[in-house]
C-alpha cells in the first residue's frame, strides 16, 4: 500500500475536472461570471466557453484550486492527507508526499487549511477527501509501522 495508490481514484487531470464538474454543477455547466448554462465545451483546454457572456471559463473558478500551476491530482491528494490526519502533518511529510518542495507543500497546507473555514470550499474538499480515506487511512498506518520499525532497528 503506497499513497500512489491513492492517484488511481483520481487517475488524470480530467478525472479530477469531471469530479468538480458533478460535485459543483451536477454535471451541467454554469459559468461563474453571468451564470449562464450555454456553453461550449473546448475539448483541448478542458475549459467552457460561455456563449451568454463570451469568455471562457474553466470548474476551478471560485474554488480553492483557481489560478494554480500544480497538477488538481496533487491537490485532490494533499486535500485527503491533511483532512486524513487527525494532527496537522508536518510539512516536511507532506512536501514528501506531495512529491513537491517544501515551499509548496505550505502554500498548499497554508491555502487548504483557510479553505476549510468556508463551507462551501470545506464540502468540496470533504467530498474529494471521502472517496480517498479509506485508502489515506491505511497509508498512514503503514507509514508509522515503517517509521517505529525503522527506529527499533537502530
Ligand atoms: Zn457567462
């Protein structure tokens, strides 16, 4: 059990886009500008182009994960750890995790942590957070039987 294992739930970037989609739209599109449902899919860039207000637009407006250069799996990943863990997680464990630097990792605990003070943003991110615990859970655990073995080597 690895936490790769948990990227399969999520396995590519569009999987990630169509669970927003269902979790923030039902599936139907509405842009966040006019809230018009007329759209036009834009297959390449995986973003909507409105035809009520003429721009395009893509699920992550309005969300924790707009304007960010880093992949929604690493997001939909570091959701669930921080979420998972019953203390904060270091942020040397997460950048670990994460696969990221360490200055990453706490521009993303630091931007999910004031997400979870909204209640919008904190659904959106327990709904993510849901379909990954069990998984998350057992991760974990094996990650600290690890870590106490390692020590009881020494
Ligand atoms: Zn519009």
């Amino acid at each position: 059990m690895h936490l790769t294992e948990v990227y399969q739930i999520y396995p590519t970037e569009r999987e990630c886009i169509i669970f927003l989609e269902k979790m923030r739209w039902d599936g139907l599109p509405r842009c966040p500008y006019c809230k018009s449902h007329r759209s036009t899919f834009l297959t390449k860039e995986g973003r909507h182009h409105c035809n009520g207000c003429n721009v395009s637009y893509s699920v992550t407006v309005g969300t924790v994960f707009h304007r960010t250069h880093l992949p929604l799996q690493k997001w939909f990943l570091a959701a669930s750890l921080i979420i998972g863990n019953e203390q904060d997680i270091p942020i040397r464990q997460l950048a670990c995790d994460l696969q990221v630097a360490k200055n990453t990792a706490s521009y993303i605990f630091a931007r999910i942590s004031r997400a979870l003070y909204r209640s919008d943003q904190r659904q959106l991110l327990q709904d993510i957070s849901c379909r990954t615990s069990d998984l998350i859970v057992l991760a974990i655990e094996q990650r600290t039987e690890t870590t106490t073995w390692q020590t009881w080597q020494r």
